[in-house]
C-alpha cells in the first residue's frame, strides 16, 4: 500500500511517499529564511509560503518515489496540532488530491507522528518493539509518552509551560545567535570550556512534568548581569551551560520514566531529539540503566512528512479514514 504524507503544521511544507511501513521519498521545503530576521515564525509568512512550496514538494516526493498519482493509494495529512493558517494549506490540497481521485483520505496527529517515527522503516537502522517510553521533545510540544502499541499511547506528563524547542530558540533569540536556535545552539554547544550554571525546573518532582521558562528567564537575568553584554566566549559559556541543563532534565525525567514503569526500551523523537548533545547524554544514562535506546536520524525527528504518511498507513491499513469536511485542530491532545 502506498500512501502520500503531506505536513503542514508550523513553518516546513514536507511530503513522503511511503510503501507499507516503508519510506520511498521524503522532501521537505524549510522557511527558516523566511523567518529568520523575525527570530521566530510568523503564522501569516508561513501559510503563504505553503501555499507556494507544496506542489513543487509533492511533485518531487512523487518523483523521487519513482511512482507517480495512478500509483498512489491513500492520502495522510496533518490536522493538527499546529497553526491553523498552516495546516488548513495541507489539509485543503489534500482533500482535493483524495476527491480528485476518489483516494481515502485521513487525517493524523502531529504528536503521533513524532512518537510513532522510530518505528519507520528504510533507514537500515534496528526499530524499537513496543512497548516504549518516549520522549517527545519540539517547539510545540515536551513530554513523556508510554508508548503501548500504534494505537494506545499515554501522555505521563509534559511541559507546564514553554517547550525544549522554544527554550532553544528564545534563548538563542536573546543571545542574537539567529533562529532555529535549536541547531545553532547544538553547533555551539558542541566545544570544549566553561560552562555557566543554570537551575534545572522540577528536577526533584517525581511526576514527568517539565518547565523552561525559568531557564529562559535565568538566561535573560545573566546576560543583563554582563556590562555591555557577553563577549563571544561568554556566549558559548552561557550556551554550554543552557544545553546542558535542557538535556540533562530531558534525560532524567524519560530514563525515571521508563524505570518506575518496567519499560526497557527508551525512544526519543521530536526537533530537540536531533541534539547531539542530548543524543549522546540519553545513550550514557540507558546505557548506565540496562535501558535500550532507539534516536532515530535526525531528519526523523524534526518535522517531516515520512511520520504523517507511516502513522496514515497504520490508520488506512487498520480500515481508519476521514470524510473530506474534516476540519483542523490547532490544539489536538493525544
Ligand atoms: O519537531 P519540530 O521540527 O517541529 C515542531 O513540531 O515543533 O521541532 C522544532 C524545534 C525547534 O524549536 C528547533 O529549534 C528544535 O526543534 N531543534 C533543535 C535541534 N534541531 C531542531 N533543538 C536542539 N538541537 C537541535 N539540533
Ligand atoms: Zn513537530
């Protein structure tokens, strides 16, 4: 069964053509130019640049696939959770392909998405059996998820306020590093030397609750602390220190989780999963556990459309589909 993935849910127009479980093409048109000078995404930007990035992005994940529309089978898309300016761009194009050409049509869970992306095969990488603790961490969304099968997923806890990701990025926005902060800070972080100390949010709590707005705050008081703001090395001091107190509280919180369920299989998954530094400190402390790890690629975890089309073929091939007024969801709990 082949099936079209389209995500449009923030600022990436991506699509991905995948055969059962397997991915054939994965394509994706970043904004990051677009947004950059404004040190965040800009929802009005970003729907117009869906709207002039996904045919090509469709056309090129055919293309690449090797098939072309007659091949195709069914069409996911993401409904939600999201901008709604964005996602009603992929969700409108797909309704039209799936009425063009009397496809069955679903509409995915981003979340699900990210949690189910491990699992993707055509990576020539092992993928985690269930059942799994999973961290999801994005610019949206931070918490820990237990992971029973396709369809029975549990959130155990998430951020009270700010995500991992968009710590990432408002504190690269305070530092003038550039948006996504996420890779520029990883980049940085990535060096020998000092490092600044930064309070770590519910550290002692034992629920999986997180919090990053105070981190951002300490961030903020520290530079304003400096006289005529922080030089380069103190930047990189501040940005060793942050990462570190991001992944250190990520790390914990999903390893204590895995632990206090006799869950042995640790998977993590969203934009923040593509951290070095959070890679390599999550295979330490599993390793240190007896726990297995499973990260998939990078491109795996930031937004991508292989994840919407794998969780749509799971929908699709479990006889799951949506009728063609399906509407989007800007805030969409699993
Ligand atoms: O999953 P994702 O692509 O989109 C959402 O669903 O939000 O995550 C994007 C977030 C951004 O906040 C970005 O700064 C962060 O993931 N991110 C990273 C890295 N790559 C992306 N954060 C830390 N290190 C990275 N290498
Ligand atoms: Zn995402």
């Amino acid at each position: 069964m082949k099936i079209l993935g389209i995500e449009s849910s923030c600022d990436d127009t991506a699509a991905s053509v995948v055969e059962d479980g397997r991915v054939l093409s994965d394509v994706i048109a970043g904004q990051a130019t677009v947004h950059s000078p404004y040190g965040g995404v800009v929802p009005e930007l970003a729907s117009r640049n869906h709207l002039l990035n996904i045919m090509p992005v469709v056309d090129k994940a055919l293309e690449d696939a090797g098939v072309n529309l007659d091949d195709i089978q069914g069409i996911a898309v993401t409904r939600g959770p999201g901008l709604v300016g964005s996602l009603v761009v992929g969700l409108q194009f797909a309704k039209t392909l799936a009425a063009a050409r009397n496809l069955p049509f679903v509409g995915v869970n981003h979340l699900r998405g990210h949690l189910l992306a491990a699992r993707i095969e055509g990576d020539n990488l092992p993928i985690p059996k269930f059942p799994y603790m999973a961290l999801l961490a994005s610019g949206g969304h931070t918490g820990i998820y237990l992971v029973e099968n396709e369809v029975d997923i549990t959130c155990l806890g998430q951020t009270r306020d700010d995500a991992a990701g968009e710590a990432f990025d408002k504190v690269a926005r305070l530092l003038g590093l550039g948006y996504p902060g996420g890779p520029l800070i990883d980049r940085m972080a990535d060096s020998q030397g000092p490092k600044e100390q930064f309070p770590q949010s519910l550290r002692q709590r034992k629920s999986f609750e997180f919090s990053f707005s105070g981190i951002k705050t300490s961030v903020a008081q520290r530079v304003a602390q400096i006289p005529g703001g922080p030089d380069p090395d103190q930047v990189l001091a501040i940005v060793r220190g942050f990462q570190q107190a991001v992944v250190e509280i990520l790390v914990r919180k999903v390893t204590l989780a895995a632990r206090s369920k006799q869950i042995s299989t640790v998977v993590l998954s969203g934009g923040v999963a593509a951290n070095k530094g959070l890679r390599k400190h999550a295979r330490e402390v599993c390793d240190l556990n007896d726990l297995e790890l499973f990260a998939p690629p990078p491109k795996r975890c930031t937004d991508n459309g292989s994840m919407i089309a794998y969780a749509g073929y799971l929908a699709l091939q479990a006889g799951l589909s949506d009728s063609l007024d399906l509407s989007p969801l800007s805030g969409w709990p699993l």
